[in-house]
C-alpha cells in the first residue's frame, strides 16, 4: 500500500506535468491533455479542476468547437491575471526586485541603491522592500507563488549558503536563513524562498520564460562587474559540485595579463568587466576577448543558444554583435556550425526575473531536492 506521502507526490507530479503541457502549447483541452499526458480523463479532470481553483490555469469563457463530431471544448491556459513571483538580484551596488506573472511579463520593477553590503544590513534592505511590496500585492488581491533571490557569487543552493561573492565580500554566508529569520519577523508570508547565482537565475529566466526545452542547452552570460555564466543543460541547471561552476570571470585569457580582482593576472573579468569598460573605451577589445569566451563555451557544451546580457552589455550595446562576430569567425575556421547568440529578453532586469523563474522551475519539477528551498507557513 502506497503512504500519504507517495500519493502526495505522485499528485503533485502529475499536476506539473499538465501545467509543463500546457505551458509548451496553449488552448489544450481536458481530453487532449489526457492524450498528450497518458493520464486517464477522470484524473484529468480533477486535477484540472484544482489548478483552475488555485488560480494556475484560466479557461475560456466559452467552449470552442472542434473538428471531430464530439462536443465543443474549452481551452486551457496559464492564468496570467492572479498568481505572481517576486524576483530580486542583490548586485554590487543595487537592489533589483521585480513581480512577474507566470509566464514572466514584468508586472512591477524597481530598482534602489544597495545601502550596506554587509549580508545582514542587505537583508534588511532587502525585506522591507519586499514587505512593500506584498502589501501592495495584497491590495490587488494578487497571489504570491513564492519568491527567488539571486546574488554574484558561489550559492549551495541545497543549505542557502553562500559561499563565495568576492566582489559583494561574502563568504560562507547563511543567506537563505537569513532571510527566512528576517520575513518571519515582519510577517512576511511567502510561500517559499529560493537563493541562487546570479548568472544561473539569468539563464533560468531566458528557459523558463522564452524558449524552454527548444533552447537546451543554453548558456547565459552575465557582464557586470563580475563575469559569469548560467547553464541550463538537459532541463536543469548546472552548478557543479559547490555550485561555482560558471565562474568564467576567472578563467584566464592571457597569461600575465592584467590583474583581476581576485588577486590573479589575465581574467576575462580583468577584460570585459564592468570596471574596466568604466575606465576606458576599449569596446572593440573587450568585445573581442567576450568572442573569445564565446568561442571557449561553445566547445566545451556545444549549445544550442548563448544569451548574452548584463550592464556592460547594456551601456555598451556594440560589445555584444562584436563577440558574436568573433565566436563565428573561430566557428567558421574549424567549419563547425555557430550557437544562436543573442541579447538578454529582460535587459539589465535579466537576473532578478531568472530569480522568479527559480520558483516557477522548482514548482515545475516536484522531484527536485525540497531541501533546496526554504518554505514559509
């Protein structure tokens, strides 16, 4: 016999692959999705009938025929209107925090100084912003799905520990717990609290909100001051042993180059960094050396897509055709077909969207780890 917990499980598997169906094709009926789903139609059915009670699906408002002899239907959809995610980037000198729907349009963004860089004095900042915001959520009777945060530095997303942000002087940080502590506090109710690289929260929002499966793998690459880079391979991202994996900002482009803020010479960071584009005009350089890293990624993961974004490449828009001009030319003298590069869909608001897209993405996929989030009560 099957425990609670097993049929829980099983439920909740089973939802997500509807909601996963019909996220990939709108306007499904109930019986289609029994097809596409292997689910029988009475399972369906109930489940339908729960995620259009909780607000994950809307329906049409009236049926519509269709081309066999049976009765008309009536499409499904994922409500766009009621549930929403916050997502917030903790970059080295701002705060990012925007609401998204569940298929990502921005509803709300702001963005404001990052006072302190201490982690506790961040956290502050950071939950009051998100208290304003629930309030103004509640007002509007909108439902809050949960909430993802996103920061530069190496994340254990398993414990919400961080454990490396060079450039914001974190280590082994217990950010997540922080966070939960600091909510608790103010009566903040999410409903869950995801942490995660900034990079990779990026990658997750060009997935999750723009191509999906069609797009794996795909590579997101981060120019801030920092350099990094999220990918999401076979459905998931990776994030390596201790979630470090990315970190291309530190990989070396020339040996005795110029010193990096890691105390290391020659850095891609030390190239096409946000500081150093600050300090001179050496755009066609820097756009060069970013074809270069480009170029590097394409062998080491063959993707299908490399989305390029970040504030260097949003106050220098030229650094990102430059690099993709360079990957091309490698790609072309080795005879080898080139990725699709192209600019971040959510401009400078890239992370703090993909920090959304992290709750939508574990809700999606119930047989991830639960340890590796935070639930609220």
């Amino acid at each position: 016999m099957k425990s609670t917990g097993d049929l829980q499980l099983l439920k909740r598997i089973n939802r997500s692959v509807l909601l996963r169906l019909i996220r990939s094709q709108s306007d499904l009926s109930r019986a289609r999705l029994a097809a596409l789903s292997g689910l029988t139609k009475s399972t369906v059915s109930a489940l339908v009938r729960e995620l259009l009670d909780e607000h994950w699906l809307s329906e049409a408002s009236a049926p519509v025929a269709t081309q066999s002899m049976g009765r008309p239907s009536t499409p499904l959809n994922i409500d766009t209107q009621k549930r929403v995610l916050i997502g917030i980037e903790i970059a080295v000198d701002c705060l990012r925090l925007v609401c998204v729907s569940l298929t990502g349009a921005i509803l709300t963004q702001t963005e404001v100084v990052l006072r302190d860089r201490q982690p506790a004095k961040a956290c502050e900042q950071l939950a009051a912003l998100v208290q304003l915001l629930c309030r103004q959520l509640d007002e509007k009777q909108l439902l809050l799905s949960g909430l993802g945060v996103c920061l530069p530095g190496a994340v254990d997303e398993s414990l919400g520990l961080v454990r490396l942000a060079p450039n914001l002087g974190w280590r082994d940080v217990p950010f997540l717990s922080m966070l939960h502590a600091e909510f608790m506090r103010l009566g903040i109710a999410a409903p869950s609290i995801h942490l995660q690289n900034d990079a990779d929260a990026a990658a997750l929002g060009e997935y999750e909100f723009g191509g999906g499966s069609g797009d794996d793998p795909l590579i997101f690459v981060n120019c801030d001051v920092g350099v990094g880079a999220g990918i999401v391979l076979n459905d998931r991202l990776f994030t390596g042993f201790l979630g470090a994996a990315g970190e291309i900002g530190h990989s070396i482009l020339q040996v005795d180059g110029p010193l990096c803020s890691c105390g290391r010479r020659g850095c891609a960071e030390a190239f096409i960094g946000a500081r150093v584009l600050g300090k001179k005009p050496g755009v066609v350089q820097a756009g060069r050396y970013l074809g270069v890293v480009l170029q590097n990624l394409d062998a080491m993961f063959n993707p299908h897509v490399i989305v390029v974004g970040g504030r260097s490449c949003m106050e220098h828009p030229a650094l990102i055709e430059i690099a993709r001009s360079t990957q091309q030319a490698y790609a072309s003298a080795a005879g080898l077909q080139s990725p699709e590069v192209r600019a971040a869909r959510f401009g400078v608001q890239a992370a703090a969207v993909g920090a959304a897209a992290l709750v939508l993405h574990q809700f999606l996929r119930p047989l991830l780890k639960e340890s590796n989030h935070v639930s609220g009560n």
